[in-house]
DNA sequence: CGTGAAAAACCGAACAA
DNA sequence: TTGTTCGGTTTTTCACG
C-alpha cells in the first residue's frame, strides 16, 4: 500500500526480483550509487513491506516432483466464510501445493500442484479435495509450460 | 530430472525455499554441520539445477498493482505451435504478467497478472489477449486471496 | 564427504558532508 | 539523502581427516 516508489527503488526492486542475492556492491554499480546508499534503499524497501521476503526458487523435477497442474475448484453454493476459511488454511499446508488462489468468477479456487506422476494428481484431486463436503467440483489441467517473471507476495 | 536427494539437502532446499537469503552459518547451525560444508552443498544444488535462483518476493500493492486476476484463455483451434509459442514468449514479456501456465484441458493458457484496477484488467484482456487473432476466447477471475508456498522454477 | 583455518569479499553502522 | 570509513561477519578456498 502506501506511496509509489521512485525510479532508484523500482530499478533496485527488479534487480533484486531477478537475483534475490545481488550484494549491495553490485546493486550500486547496476545503478550507479554509493554502495551504502543501495544498503539503505534496500533495507527501507524490506521494513516498508514492498519486499517480502527471498526466495530459493527450486526445480520440481529434481524434487522428484515432475508434474505439475492446476485444479480449478468450486464450492457447493451453501458454503460459507467459515469453510472457505478452513479450505484454504488446510489446502496451502500440503506439501505438493505450490500456490493457491482464492477467486471471484467461474471457479472458487485454483489449486497449483507439483508431483510425482499422473497417478498422483489423481489421489491429491481424490483424497484432498473430492473428498470434501464444501467441494462441489474440481477440473483438473495438467501443466505444460510455466514462465514465471515475479515472486508475488501473499495476501488476503 | 537425475537422482533424488539426500536428507540434508531436502532440509537445506526447505530452508532456503523459506528464506533465501538465510546465511550459511544459520543454514549450519539449524543442521548441525560446519558452515564449509553447507557452502559446498548450496553451491552444488545451484550448479546442479535443484535451486534454479534467488529472488525478492514483491508486494504487488505497493508496487501500484493492487489489484490480480487470472486469465483463462483458449486459442482458435487451428492454432498451431508456432503461434502458441510467440504468445508464450510475448505475453510473458508484458510487465503486468506475473506467471504463464501453458495447459492441457479446458483452457489453454492462464495468465497470472498484477495490475492498477479493474479498468486496467480489462485493458490488459482488450489489448494483449483479445487483439491476438490466434485467441478464441477469455475468462477472467479476480483474486481475493493469494498464497504461495514455493516458488517453482520456469519450465519448458 | 566433512571439517577447520585463512584470505577475500561483503555487510551494517557511525559519521561527515 | 548520499558518500566514506571501519569493525565484524560471511563467503570461499584449500589441505587434511
């Protein structure tokens, strides 16, 4: 929220969105300014929130998890605030989910997976989602191509 | 792709995916070996691919872009591969674009965008997904509610 | 493969402008 | 707000177990 940043942060923000371990070193002399300064742009960025966090960004395959998807799931209409809730706390804390979207439109939520093989995608659907009250239906694609150009930070 | 990882390894890919810029001392000490030695497995997960790079994770909000929606998007059926990868390679080139999937099912592509306000979702559709004479069809979702617990690696 | 020690690079804070 | 200096920390390499 807040203030727009100005060009120095926006330039530090898309370096640092690149390589999350640039040294202030090299984030000055991309930018042209005293090392110190970068440090201390840098730093204000993170106690503002602009920067979340950092991030090891890991390769699912070499995880032993070489197949991704996306479920498109739906609620049953009488589904209320309290198991929505209780769908996405419980959804985000398995292992195999990458991301969780909770949406406004045709579906209610997508769910962004990484596993093992098409069987597994079958029992995560089956024993994570189907097997729920509050799911009314799920639509499952699998994952072909994934490009990703930022971390976005979590909210709600 | 290639062999499975040892335990150590796991935790450290666990740690570092939680926070990348964690120190190797840290990293040490929360495992139980000699700060050496965990330096040499980090740069061996990077050199071997598990860890594909480090990256700042952005609140879109205070970036001006507080508002994300999905994009489900179908192509003309006669689509062929060549026009499905000049709209990969051109729709993740637009700075609002926070992640493509690419998919098979329903939709053939969703894209994962940040932007200002529903106007300028609807621009977003209107100018680089509807203009495309390849693009049969849209549907687009707000997102309410965002998380994220990995960051995957691009792939192809 | 893991360790400890040594050298280089880097960070973070204090201060000056 | 930016630049400079400096002590402490971190990274990185390497010979050894």
């Amino acid at each position: 929220m807040s203030t727009e940043l100005d060009p120095i942060d926006e330039r530090i923000v898309a370096l640092l969105s690149a390589d999350g371990r640039m040294t202030n070193a090299a984030l000055a002399d991309a930018i042209g300014l005293a090392p110190s300064t970068v440090h201390t742009r840098v730093r204000a960025l993170v106690d503002r929130g602009v920067i979340t966090g950092f991030h090891a960004a890991l390769d699912q395959g070499a995880l032993g998890r070489g197949l991704q998807a996306v479920i498109g799931v739906t609620l049953r209409p009488g589904a209320r605030q309290e198991s929505i809730r209780a769908f996405t706390q419980e959804v985000r804390r398995i292992p195999e989910v990458i991301q969780v979207f909770f949406l406004g439109g045709a579906d209610d939520f997508l769910v962004h997976i990484a596993v093992e093989d098409s069987s597994a995608v079958r029992r995560f659907v089956v024993d994570h989602l189907s097997a729920r009250h509050s799911v009314a239906s799920t639509r499952t694609s699998l994952i072909f191509e994934y490009h990703r150009n930022a971390v976005a930070a979590d909210f709600d």
